[in-house]
C-alpha cells in the first residue's frame, strides 16, 4: 500500500502537470480559429448536458494538421529543425567528448572543481548568456575585432544572424549536457581494462577505439539525446542569434501562436512535433534500459 | 625412479628465461624494488610472496612493461626488455581484477589479442576454440562477463592471457576474488594448464598456502627485497632467516645464547631450563645470539616425559586451538615462553589425554629445529 502511494505520487504530478496540459492542447489542435477569448471554437459547455458534448465533439475536426501538410513550409521548418539539431548535437559530441575525456583522465583531487566549471554556466540566465554571445559574434563584435586586431581577417566576418551563430549558441548551451554523462561514464572506466588491452597489443590509439569508446558509448548516446531533444524545439537560440532564413519550428510555432494569434495551427504544430520527440525519446529509454541490464 | 626432478635453477648450464640485474625501482622517494638480481627459468611456476606493499606487485608490473626499472636491466630470452612497450612484448598478463571487456563476448575477449596481431580468421577460431576447450568454458562463449560466475571470469582471464602463446604469462593474485573451495580446485587446474600449456608462468600472491601449492620455486619478498628463493618444501624446512620462517607456517622461535656443541650447537634460552641442541653446519661465534626455529607439528606433546628425544621441555597449557583435523596446543614454560605444539587428531576428542591447564613435557629431535643467527 505504502509503495503504492510512493509511485502514485509522481504519477498523479505527472498526469495533472503534463497529460491534462497536453491534452488540452490536442483539443485546442482539432479546434477552428476564432475572434474571440479564447481564439478558438468550439469551447466544451458542460451546463448543456450531453447534447453539448456531443455538439462539441462535431465541432472538432483534422482541418488544422491537413493546413500543415498542404503547405511545405511546416515541413521545410520541421526537417530544418531536425538537421540543425542533428548536426549541433554532433557538434557538440566532438567538442564535449574530449573535455569530458581529459576531466575523467585528470587527477582525483581536480575533478570536483572541474565538474564545478563545467556546470557554473547555470548559475547565470540562460537569456543573458544568449544576449552576450550576441554582443560577441556581431559585426561590430568581439571576435571580429580581436581577429581583425591580430589581423586574420581584413574584413569582419558575418556570424550573427546566420545558422554558424545557431550552431554556436546550441552547443555553448547545451554543452554540459553532453560532458556529464560521457564523463560519468569514462571516470567509472576500469583503468587495468586500458592496461590490458595494451598488454594483449593494442597501441594507446587502438586501445581507445577498442575499448574506451564502446564503454562510453552509453554516455554518448544519453548526451547526444540530452542535446538533441531540446535543440529540435529550441526557440531562444535561433530567434536571437540565428536570421531570417534559419527556418526552426520553435520560431514557427511561437510565430503562430503570437504573431498570428492562431492558436489551434500553433497547437497542431506543437502536437506533431511532440510525436516526433516520442522517436528519440523512446529509443533514449531502451538505451538506459539497456544499460541498467548490463551493469545489473 | 628415473624421473628427473624439475629444477633447472641447480643447473649452471641452463639459461635462464628471465635475468634481473640489479634492478631498481623508485617512487618518488619511496624505494619499491631495492638492487635485486635473480633469474626465472623457462617452465617455472614462480611465485612472488609477501605482504602488500613489498614490491611483488611492481616487479610483475615491470616485467609487463607497465613500470619500467629506474636502475639495472630486466632480460628476457638474452634480451633487454626496456625499450619494448607493452604491446610488443612476448608477455601477456591476467590482472587481479580479471579486466575483461565488459562490452565483449567471451569468445571475442579471447580473440582480442588474436585479433591485434592480424592472424587469418579460421586461425582465430582454432585458436580461440582451444583455449575455450582448455579452460572448459566451450559453453559460455556466446555470453558477456556480466553473465559469468566469478570462477568462469577467472578462468576466461586466464585463456585470454594464454591466447598469444606468451613465453611469460604474469598472474596477479589470480585467485584472489575466488572463494576458498573454488580457490583449491583452481590452484590445480593452474598448475595443470601450466603443465600443459609449458608457459613460465610468475604468480602474484600475499596467500602463502598457494604460492607452496602451485610454485616450482617461491620467492619471498619484503621491503622490496627477495629474502629467500627456493622451493617450497626448501622455505619450509630450511628458512634462511628469522622472517621467512616466521612468514611462512607457523613457528616457534626461541631466542638464546649459542655455544658449539658436538655436531651443532646448544642454545641457552633461560635461566634453569637445559640447553637445547641443534644439529647445523652454520659457523656461529660462541656466545651470539641465535634463533631456533621449530615448526609446530615437529613438537611432541605428552604426558610422561619422553626419553628418546634429546630436547625435552615441561610447560602448562595454556590454550587449544581445535581444528578438527588437527590441535594446536600453546604451551607456557616456566619463563614465559610459549611454544606451540600440533598433532594430528587421529582419535575421537574424548580419548585427549590432556586438557586446559595440565602439566605436559615437550620433547623434538636434535634436527627439528633450525638454527638461525640473530
């Protein structure tokens, strides 16, 4: 009975905070636009009875998801969308695996500071940190004047405002996310595996690709779930550093949603990029299972 | 009859498989290895015994090429073995740990080192499907270690590291994670996969019941140095000093005062108890001070006082440890001095002819003991 209560608890939070939510936004997705408040009909009148369920219920329809396949713009955002996530949260993989890599091979006594740099990013305003990564990829900005000063460059280069900016902002972001648990999966490596592999003619290069990598795969694929999975809605990142022509579906459905003030299209948009999310995070469940299962 | 005795250490014309000269291993300032020199011949089950922190472990790690000697060289078949890393040398090694892969099978950890060395596949297969059938693990070798008892993991470390065919197979206290009854059963085995295999095999151990029980020679170690390297029985019934006597078994050691005696020499040890004899070619100054070391078992207890043996002492006991198979009795002589004696409990333990706090004589021969300078 007492575990029973322990695992409702969550269950219940998670119902009330996430499933009733979400299903109103599946309702909201099946409704029509409306000048009113809210901007959308039918509204559900339970003082009617049964008949306004029922009169409710006709008045829901798939109007606003067949809109989004007719026009190629959802989908153009959509499969954007998945290649910049894809291809920051590779980036981030190749920046993040070797910083990871040395704060696990760095002496006991380093790693809790190192660990400590790695999150300090957080105690300041994600908004903030996004605003000064502006200050420095502009025109006018930092890195062009120091390249410029050093004279690498004659002209400023154009990073704001483009996908390159995008691509730096995700993986500055997201970076610790990926670091975590590939560290946490390389400082639990066995040291005498690495020596063995060596003793059995492995050479230090061979030793990795053989045996420090496969080992940490686990943590590369949490991490590079960890990133791409908020970086395929990310919407902060694109609208401030990205331009007019980094097509992302957070930006469309935020456009939505206050720009046009349709709210049951937002909504479609947001349900369909739910059911892609549900692919990745299927397959991130059935890799720490996995997991769970070979170190059990 | 007829059977040559294993023991090419006695042969001045056998080459050894592998020479330490002078070798010298620092820390920092801490002194783990100390000037060492001595040869291991091919075949051989040698064994490095002694506490942790004695230097055994670095002296395996040297030969592996993990560590290398800060002074001296390490030959291995005539040659210098310094300059070779670990990957190129013809020395595989089992860690304590086992370090299997975990994200391998059993059959692709014993293809591992196969693999590195760029054999034909169906060569692989031979290969690996011999050791398999040699460690009798031909059943597992579709699983992953995880799915492995602690002796199958023992035994796929073992066919891993004798994969290769390595002239020198280093074990580190192989048996160590092992329980007591398993740890028995594979001490044979060990021993019988060296008899077949023919690898010169060097063992790591702190556990000196197995380094006597699979070792050709025992080498026992202390503060970085070998104290003694001989057999085990040689160890056992000759200690070459008051540590490795005392290391080795359990012993009494008396301490007295030497004067030569006939063919050895009397040991005064108190004041009004006889002098004890020792036979020993030893040449002691009269009046040193030597040890007399006596094994427990080679110690008569009874309770008339014996007289065919020339070393008779009367003591109380003081305590019984019961083993079942075997009793140990603590003796207390008059000056304090306690000396254990055991005996083979060949009668039911109610027919004990003696019991807590009885008078009893304790009598050994004049070649019991071993002589041992201070």
């Amino acid at each position: 009975m007492r575990r029973l209560t322990l695992i409702a608890v969550p269950y219940l939070w998670l119902l009330a905070l996430f499933l009733v939510p979400f299903l109103i936004v599946v309702k909201i997705s099946l409704s029509d636009t409306a000048l009113a408040i809210p901007p959308y009909t039918p509204e559900l009148d339970l003082r009617e009875g049964w008949a306004g369920v029922k009169e409710f219920l006709a008045g829901l329809d798939f109007e606003n998801f067949e809109f989004l396949a007719s026009d190629d713009l959802y989908w153009r955002a959509y499969l954007s969308s998945l290649q910049i996530a894809a291809i920051s949260t590779f980036l981030t993989l190749l920046v993040g695996y070797p910083i990871a890599y040395g704060m696990a091979k760095a002496p006991e006594h380093w790693r809790p500071t190192l660990l400590l740099l790695v999150i300090l990013p957080f105690w300041t305003s994600f908004l903030i940190r996004v605003y000064s990564w502006m200050g420095i990829l502009a025109t006018e900005g930092y890195l062009n004047q120091l390249l410029i000063s050093i004279g690498i460059i004659g002209e400023p280069l154009t990073i704001l405002n483009t996908n390159v900016a995008v691509y730096i902002g995700i993986v500055y972001t997201y970076l610790p996310f990926m670091i975590l648990p590939i560290y946490s999966s390389l400082e639990r490596l066995d040291g005498s595996l690495l020596e063995a592999a060596e003793d059995l003619g492995c050479s230090r290069f061979s030793a990795f690709w053989l045996v420090t990598f496969p080992l940490s795969k686990a943590g590369v694929i949490a991490g590079s779930f960890l990133v791409f999975i908020p970086a395929l809605g990310e919407f902060v990142i694109p609208s401030l550093l990205g331009g007019s022509k980094t097509l992302m579906i957070g930006k469309v459905l935020w456009e939505e949603f206050f720009n046009n003030r349709d709210w049951p299209v937002a909504s479609a948009v947001a349900v369909i990029l739910l059911l892609l999310l549900i692919v990745p995070i299927i397959l991130f469940q059935r890799n720490e299972q996995k997991q769970r299962e070979a170190e059990g | 009859m007829g059977e040559k005795v294993f023991a090419p250490w006695t042969d001045p014309n056998e080459t050894p498989l592998i020479q330490f000269k002078n070798v010298t291993k620092r820390f920092g300032e801490f002194t783990a290895i100390d000037n060492q020199t001595f040869d291991i011949y091919e075949r051989e089950f040698f064994a490095l015994l002694g506490p942790s922190g004695c230097g055994k472990t670095t002296m395996m790690r040297m030969l592996a090429g993990f560590e290398a000697p800060s002074e001296g060289t390490i030959l291995l078949g005539g040659q210098d073995i310094a300059p070779i890393p670990p990957n190129k040398r013809a020395v595989n090694m089992m860690f304590q740990s086992y370090a299997l892969f975990p994200h391998l099978s059993i059959w692709e950890n014993i293809a591992f080192g196969l693999k590195r060395d760029g054999l034909p596949k169906e060569q692989i297969a031979a290969r690996v499907e011999e050791m398999l059938k040699l460690t009798r693990l031909e059943k597992f070798a579709r699983r992953k270690p995880h799915q492995c008892s602690g002796g199958q993991r023992q035994r796929v470390a073992l066919a891993r590291s004798l994969a290769k065919a390595p002239k020198l197979l280093l074990l580190d206290e192989p048996l160590g994670a092992l329980d007591a009854k398993l740890r028995q059963d594979t001490q044979f085995e060990l021993m019988d996969i060296q008899e077949k295999t023919g690898t010169t095999f060097v063992i790591v151990t702190h556990d000196q019941e197995e380094a006597m029980t699979v070792a050709s020679r025992v080498a026992v170690m202390d503060h970085g140095k070998i104290i003694q390297a001989d057999t085990p029985a040689r160890i056992y019934e000759m200690p070459g000093s008051v540590y490795v006597a005392d290391f080795i078994g359990d012993v009494n050691i008396i301490e007295g005062r030497a004067t030569p005696a006939g063919d050895g020499y009397d040991i005064a040890f108190a004041e009004g108890e006889p002098a004890l004899h020792a036979k020993s070619d030893k040449k002691l100054q009269a009046g040193s001070t030597a040890y007399l070391a006596i094994r427990p078992e080679k110690v008569r207890i009874s309770t008339e006082r014996p007289d065919d043996l020339p070393n008779v002492v009367r003591g109380k006991i003081l305590d019984i440890a019961y083993l079942g198979n075997l009793s140990t009795y603590h003796v207390r002589l008059p000056n304090g001095q306690i000396i254990k004696s055991q005996t083979a409990n060949t009668r039911r333990l109610s027919n004990r002819p003696f019991t807590w706090e009885d008078e009893v004589w304790l009598g050994w021969t004049d070649t019991a003991a071993v002589l041992l300078e201070g």
